[in-house]
C-alpha cells in the first residue's frame, strides 16, 4: 500500500446526500444494492470522475438514474469505482450492486459470518467490502437499510437507527426495514441478523423520553448478560449528569459476537461487541472481567458523543473520538470505583504498553502524519497518551475549564466530521488560553523525560527545584521542542503535614500545579520552615518519566504519608524499581542479590494497615513487572536475569515477615453470595496477592491448592491456579487442578481462554514446548481471534522469559505463526507482531535472533499491508 499523508487532505469532489441499501443475506452469495445520491459539490471541475473505494469486490449491476449504466463511463477493478461524464450541478443517482461471500470473510472486516450470525465490522475500511462508496469518515450521510433473510435462521434483522417496519417476504423470507436519522460516516454502518437471544431494559432520558435496551446474545446466555446492562444504564446515566450527553435514538442495541477483531465498536445505535466484554457471572468471570466490562460497555456507549455525533475528519484525527473516549471512561470507572486504585491500573498499564511503543521502532504522534495501513494506527498512543493529553488539558483547565471547552466543543461541532485543531480552539476559545505549546503533545512522538533536582536552604528557608526536559528521538522526529508539562505536586513536612510555601519564584504554579514549560526551569519555594520531600508528577498528571534521585527514606516517607494515594503507590514504585534494577545487574553478573530492606519494610506496612482500603494494598504489593524493568533498563535486555534479580526481592519480601501475609490471606475472605463491587473485588485481590507470597516464603503448593479446592468464584479460582502453574508447575497438584479447571469448563470458551493464558505465561524455556501443544488442543481454534490472542498473544506478550529463550525459538515460533494468520486475518497477525516492539533493546545474541525472525516474515510471500507495514518500520 501507499503511504497517506495528512497533508494531502482535500474534500470529496460529491457530496453525498443518500443512501439506500438492500442487503438479501446468503451465507456465501449476499446481494447488496447501494442507491446513492450524490451532487457535485460548488466550485469543483464539471470534468472531475467520482472515484468510490472498493475492496475485493464483485460488481453485478451499475445504474445510473435507475438507467444501465454505458461501460465507457466507468471503470470497475475489485479496489475502485471511477464513474465519468456526471452532471455539473444537479443530483444524481448511482445504484450498484455488488455480490459478496460472508462465510469466507476471515479478515472480519465488511459483512462476515460468525456462529450463524451475520455482522459488519465497518471502522475503519470495512464498508468499501461491502460496496463501492466514499469510504471516509467525512462523508456524512442519512441512511436507510433494507434487510432480506431466511425467517427461520435469521428471525432477527437489525441496523442503525429506528425499525421501520417489516414483513414477509415470501419463500420462507422476511424483511426489516430501519432509518437512521443522524448523519453518519459509512464506519458508523452496521447489520447484525441470525437467531439470538435478548435482555431487554429501559433508560429514560434525562428530557423524559424512553429508550428501549436491548442486549442480544447466545441463546442461554441471557442471565451472563445482566451487568452488561447494569453497566450501560449507568453510563447512561453519568454521561447526561456529568457531560450533558443524552442519548438520541428510540433504540439503543448491543450484540455480542464470538469472533471479533477488537473489544468492541461503537456503530450508531448497534453497538458490536466481542462477547468476552458482554458475558459476566461470578462462576465464569473474574474481577478484571467485571471492570473490563463496564469501561467497554461505557466507552462504545461515551462514543455516541464523542466519535458519532462529532466525527473525525479523516484518519489522522483518530484520537479526537478514542483519546476522548477513554478519557471519558476512564472518569466514569473513577467515579464507579476507588478513584486512586483506578488510577493506578490506568498508569501500570499506560507504563507497560505505551511507554516501550512510544520508546521503539513503532513510536508514533498521538496524531501522526503519515500511515501505511489505518489498522496498525489504533494504538496505545493513540488511544491511552491520547486519553493522558486530554486529562492535561483538564489539569491545566480545571473542572470547570474543561467543562466550557467540552460544552463548546459539542455546540460547535455536533454533526461535523472534526480535527484535533477544532478540539483545542474550543479549550482556547472558551478559556481566553492559548494551547499552541500545548498542542506539542499531539505532534511530538516520545515519552518526556524530566531530570530534577532539589536543594534547600535551611537559613533563607528556600526549597529549589531544577528542572530539565529532554524529549527523546522518535523514528521521523530527530529534535523536539520544549513541552508544556502540567506537574502537580505538594511538599511534604516530617510530621506528614503540607508546606505552604510563600512565594514561588521561576515558574507558573496554579494551584497545586506546577507548569514546566521551558527546557530548563528553576523554581524557588520561599518561606519553608525545614525541609521538605517534594511529591511530584502526583495523580501522574503528565505521562512523563522522572529522574529525581530522592532517597530512599524520603520515598518511604510520601509512600507511608502523602495524602494523594495514588502518589503514594507511585512512591512506592519509585523506591522498588532501583532495587530490581540493581537485582537484575547482579543477577546477570552472577553476584548475589541484596533488597533494600526500607522497601520490604515500607511494602509490608501498607500490606498491613487496615485503615487503607484492601484494593490499594494489593497494588502496593504487586511488585513492578518484568517489563518494568526492562524498560527501565533501557538496552541489552537479558529477561532471564531479569526475572532471576526479581524473584530474588520478591523472595526477601515474602520471607521479611509471612505472618503478615498468613493474617491477610485468613482476614480478607468475602463472606456470603458473590457481588462484583470494588469493595469486594478489593478483599479479594488482597487475599490473592497474600497468596502469592505465601506460596514464596512458604515453597509448597499446599496453600494455593487448598485455595483452589475452596475457590467460589472465578477471581480467586483462577488466582490460585494462576500461583500453582506458575511456582509450581510440575507439581501434581498443578496438573491435578489443571484438569479439574479445563474439565469443569470445557464448554465455555471464554473460560478456556483463561486456561490458556495462564499455561501460556509459566514462566522459563518450558513455556514455548506447553504453547505448542496447547494449540492441539480440540480447544484450540486457529481462526477465532480470542483463542489466538489468549494463547498466543498472551505467550509472546506477556511472558517475558519464554518467549525470548536465548535461542531465539520463541521468535521462530512466532513468525510461523505470523506467516501462518496473515492470509486469514491480517488485523490479527499485525497486532500479535507488535509484541516484538521492543526487541532492539534486548542483548545481542536474543536481538540477533529476533531480527533474523523479522527478516524472515518481511520475506513472507504476499504478506498483507498490515504486516508489512509493521515489520518494516521494526526493522527500520
Ligand atoms: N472504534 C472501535 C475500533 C474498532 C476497530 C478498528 C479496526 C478494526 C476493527 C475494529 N473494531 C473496533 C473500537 C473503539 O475504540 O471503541
Ligand atoms: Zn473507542
């Protein structure tokens, strides 16, 4: 494919005014009839053709004012349709018929088939697999959707918007009709029909208007569907209180489907949802899936708003829509759940996927400029620095800043297809600011890096803060400018209380929010009266990475008593990574480990004190990652010695004093019928965590299996397996509860994936040899995107030592498995390819290995655009 740059954006030539479709649904031969009115828009050359996007498609009819088209006026190839000698002013009408194959649709982009379920995937280039069209997310248009199926096999026809009206239609067939009334960009299509099952609900509008819920499922999975519901109404709800969004359609839809590219997507009214982000019961799902659920269910409802309503002007304006999204979900969980462990989730993940993409070959603006293939550009930077740029307009603004721009933002924009530009002109304009050195953020690739050091003065009772920006290097952005980084912080005394400095001399502080703006900045804090330990970047107000040697003692001090929790956890991480840094050099040095005991002690006081609340504690224990390491690091990564330095500390933390997690493990049980709140899951992620040290200090599988046996849930039973395959994965305990878990949920897909994740992520040499014979498992299912990600995406992801085995076939193995996806589903191979981004900063013999495997796959024949796309800027 060729390279699109943003630059290049023009409008289309025509305006489209209408769309009619008429899908007669067949399993392996769909007609599609798209009437389309188009005119041409002022000022354009009478001359021009209209060129529509088609991909692999198959025309069977061309009309041209309900007229035979003549072939001199067109050209049709699979990928495009050129139509000549069109009127200079006045509408016109095309109508083309394309003929396609939903059973072979194995991308699951366009119309495609899954268990008997007819669905669309549209977003981003899905739509022109479907007919020829304007595919771009600015050509907004109203549409109607006629659907014909067999009544028997698909007794449910659905599309966007209101039901019209249907009947029969002969020969065992029937027909729906359904009109959207809100302009839409053709990635905003959808068409689900087959046979299933519905939980239906209410939600009155905030203006008193009633809008029928409908979740549909698999027939008996309906009671799995229940917080599904819960979860929408709520966000419903939050979004009217908190953004002013009401929702605008009779009918709002979401279907569950088996085989998905991604967790959901947001097509208006009918929300598509991969069923692991719909199906909950306390049996089957854990905690996680809970959460997970409620922001999906949130974030594709949130786009009603932010996504549909306003759209994005073409591509590169991506994050307008998912940036804002997940900012806007990620404050709908705040305010469902503890606030600082929410936040600390949204770090720990911004910190382990964000920060080594945009640290590595992929590293890419929250709006880029130039991409290959649309696909590979939804991204954690996209999506998650997008969502961190949006908290610092917010940080910078305050509430009630934030608030105008946003008003500002929908009045000005509702019904457009918009840019980041028209986003902060509504900050701008509604603030009196100017964000232009803001806007950095979404040019600059790269995490900034903010060195600092302090001093204070005893007799002036001045406290200095010297600060340094460094943006790094990113592929295509040698030098960058200073950024406008948002700092919050306070400054802690010894007995725990907060200075309140006199004046502060060298930088704009509104607040509790220091603005670093300069590449170098010196800040004087004057009228303290001793001194202080500065907790900085609190709440993580910038995504940033610090460099601020601060001493151990005084991490313990803002970890034990900073009033901000979540700097409290950043505190604590602070003072950890150094030791595990340090235990991984001397682990590779073959020297012995030594832990800094004021981290053992620091951790198991906070794992003690029962006046924090049980799911901070359990964050506070877990540990930085593996991952974490790594990147902190930076190069000649070896993951062995990695993890060998870290089993170490984490060996002297659960020795330092088990009864501590012997009395955590017995005092956190959940009592009674099982309820997914955060208070709950709390206790149990506590418990769990308590587990997981006591199977160290303790060295038998005693604990874990008698957790096992006693499990009431899918949080804890999984937990205990989890501790039991990976500390003991030869033991017959293991093997025993193994098969008890695969056994008992043999029919249960999602369940199995979790059977998978967990032996795919044991960790060592072992991991790869367990890898391939789960995949021959009659579990194992190579064309479902759910089975491949739980088990081979979760090994190449996610378990650092089995996948970079020295001799480089953890590599091998994945490039076959690339080479071996890429036909089928290339969305799939591209995505799991991207486990590999960080593999320049491994040590030579691993990184050696690991080009030679990219190398390999870049020589694949017939690769798609998405891979290709993806291994090349790796081997850049
Ligand atoms: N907006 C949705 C993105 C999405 C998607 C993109 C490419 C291919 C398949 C896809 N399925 C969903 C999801 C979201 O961010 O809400
Ligand atoms: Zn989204």
């Amino acid at each position: 494919g060729q390279i699109i740059h943003l630059a290049d954006y023009r409008q289309t030539d025509f305006v489209l005014e209408r769309v009619d479709l008429t899908f007669e649904l067949d399993p392996t031969e769909t007609k599609v009839e798209a009437r389309l009115i188009f005119h041409r828009r002022e000022g354009v050359d009478p001359a021009a053709p209209l060129v529509l996007d088609g991909d692999e498609l198959v025309m069977t009819g061309l009309l041209f004012d309900q007229m035979e088209m003549d072939a001199a006026r067109y050209d049709a190839s699979p990928d495009s349709l050129t139509i000549r000698d069109l009127p200079a002013t006045e509408p016109f009408e095309i109508t083309i018929t394309t003929q396609i194959n939903p059973e072979a649709n194995t991308q699951l982009m366009g119309l495609y088939r899954t268990n008997g379920i007819y669905c669309t995937q549209c977003e981003a280039e899905g739509f022109r697999r479907i007919t020829y069209f304007p595919d771009r997310p600015d050509v907004l248009a109203v549409y109607t959707v006629n659907i014909i199926a067999d009544k028997a096999s698909c007794p449910l026809l659905l599309s966007n918007g209101n039901f019209l009206g249907g009947a029969g239609y002969g020969e065992g067939k029937h027909f729906a009709a359904w009109f959207d009334p809100h302009p839409k960009p053709s990635y905003l299509f959808a068409l689900v029909a087959g046979d299933l099952g519905v939980v239906e609900d209410t939600f009155t509008t905030m203006s008193g208007r009633e809008v029928a819920l409908k979740i549909y499922v698999e027939h008996g999975k309906e009671p799995r569907a229940a917080y599904a519901m819960d979860a929408l109404k709520r966000s419903m709800k939050w979004d009217e209180e908190v953004f002013g969004c009401e929702y605008d359609l009779d009918i709002f839809m979401i279907v569950a489907v088996s085989d998905f590219n991604m967790g959901a997507m947001e097509n208006k009214g009918l929300n598509v949802f991969n069923d692991k982000y719909v199906l909950a019961d306390p049996e089957t799902a854990t905690d996680q899936d809970y959460a997970n659920i409620e922001a999906i269910i949130a974030h594709e409802y949130f786009h009603n708003w932010t996504g549909n309503r306003v759209t994005c002007r073409d591509w590169f304006q991506l994050c307008l829509k998912e940036g804002l999204t997940v900012y806007r979900d990620h404050e709908f969980s705040a305010d469902q759940r503890s606030r600082a462990v929410k936040r600390i989730a949204e770090v720990r993940h911004l910190k382990s996927e964000q920060f080594p993409e945009d640290a590595g070959p992929l590293a890419h603006p929250v709006r880029p400029t130039k991409y290959r293939e649309i696909n590979n550009f939804y991204t954690t930077t996209v999506y998650e620095k997008g969502s961190e740029v949006t908290r610092m307009i917010a940080t910078i603004l305050g509430r009630d800043g934030f608030k105008k721009g946003m008003d500002l933002y929908f009045e000005r924009h509702d019904g457009d297809a918009a840019t980041i530009e028209d986003f902060v002109k509504c900050f701008e304009d509604a603030n009196g600011v100017d964000l232009s050195q803001f806007s950095l953020w979404y040019s600059q690739a790269g995490t900034p890096l903010v060195s600092i050091s302090s001093s204070y003065d005893q007799a002036k009772g001045d406290f200095t803060l010297s600060l340094e920006q460094m943006i790094p290097p990113t592929p295509g952005q040698a030098a960058k400018d200073p950024m406008h980084i948002p700092l919050r912080f306070g400054l802690l005394l010894a007995d725990g209380s907060e200075a309140a400095p006199g004046a502060i001399n060298g930088a704009e502080v509104t607040g509790d929010v220091l603005h670093l703006k300069e590449r170098r900045q010196t800040v004087t804090f004057s009228g303290i009266a001793s001194r202080p330990v500065v907790s900085l970047n609190r709440g993580f107000s910038a995504p940033v990475n610090l460099h601020f040697e601060q001493a151990s003692a005084d991490l313990a001090h803002i970890a034990r008593h900073d009033d901000d929790l979540f700097a409290r956890w950043q505190a604590l991480n602070d003072l950890a990574l150094p030791s595990l840094v340090a235990a991984a050099r001397k682990a590779r040095a073959g020297e012995p480990v030594e832990t800094n005991p004021v981290l053992a002690d620091t951790l198991i006081a906070i794992a003690g004190d029962e006046t924090l609340e049980p799911a901070f504690r359990a964050q506070a224990l877990a540990l930085p990652s593996e991952s974490d390491i790594a990147r902190e690091l930076g190069s000649n990564n070896d993951p062995d010695a990695i993890r060998a330095g870290r089993e170490a500390v984490l060996a002297f933390v659960a020795n330092r004093d088990p009864a501590v997690f012997t009395a955590l493990f017995a005092g956190h049980r959940t009592e009674g019928a099982f309820t997914p709140d955060a208070a709950s899951a709390g206790h149990r992620a506590l418990r769990n965590a308590a587990l997981a040290y006591l199977a160290v200090s303790d060295g038998t599988p005693a604990h874990a299996a008698d957790a096992f046996a006693a499990a009431d849930n899918m949080t804890d039973l999984s937990a205990a397996l989890t501790v039991l395959a990976h500390r003991f994965p030869d033991a017959p305990e293991t093997a025993k509860a193994l098969e008890a878990f695969r056994a008992r949920f043999a029919d249960n897909a999602l369940v199995i994936d979790k059977w998978f994740s967990i032996q795919s992520t044991i960790p060592g040499e072992g991991a790869l040899a367990r890898v391939k014979g789960l995949m021959e498992s009659p579990h194992f299912n190579k064309s479902n995107p759910n089975r491949v990600r739980a088990l081979v995406g979760t090994f190449a992801f996610s378990n650092p030592t089995g996948f970079n085995r020295a001799d480089g076939e953890g590599y091998r193995f994945l490039a076959g498995q690339i080479l071996e996806i890429d036909p089928k589903n290339p969305q799939l191979a591209a995505r799991i390819l991207t486990s590999m981004r960080s593999w320049r900063a491994l040590e030579e013999v691993r990184s050696d290995h690991a080009r030679n495997a990219l190398r390999s796959i870049a020589a694949g024949e017939k690769l798609s655009s998405d891979v290709s796309d993806i291994v090349e800027r790796m081997l850049k």
